[in-house]
C-alpha cells in the first residue's frame, strides 16, 4: 500500500510585481510606479486526497530549509 501525498508552495502579497500584470490585446502596458506594500505570505502544503491536508506559512518566501522541515515532520509523524 502507498500513501501519496502532494506537496505545493504558493506566495501572497499585497503589492504585484509590475511583470505579472495584465492588458487586454491592443492597449500599452501601463506600469504606476507604487510603494511595495507589506510582506509576501507564503504557504507551504501537503494533500493527502480525501484523507488529509497539513500546511503551514511563512512570513517571506519558502526556501529549501522550509521544504526539508516540512518533509521531516511529514516523515516522523508516518513513522
């Protein structure tokens, strides 16, 4: 028997990089020069489907540090 898990990080923030914004076809991109505003949000998951879903966030961006903490807890609590 195998036990699958999902593991997916997605990021939050309240100000958007110029480069990820949208135009309709035919008009010039406009970019508004604003004040960054707060912190990004990470957060970070497993899904286990129909069964469980374990998160947990952090305040900045998710690094390999935060994967392997994860990974472990995931590991011990299996065991």
């Amino acid at each position: 028997e195998i036990d699958l898990k999902y593991l997916d990080e997605s990021g939050f923030c309240l100000w958007s990089e110029p480069g990820y914004t949208y135009y309709f076809r035919g008009e010039q991109k406009r970019l508004e020069q604003t004040h960054r505003r707060g912190r990004r949000l990470s957060i970070i998951g497993f899904l286990q489907q129909q069964i469980s879903f374990v998160y947990g966030l952090v305040i900045g961006g998710v690094n390999r540090k935060c994967y392997i903490q994860m990974m472990e807890q995931e590991a011990t609590e299996a065991e």
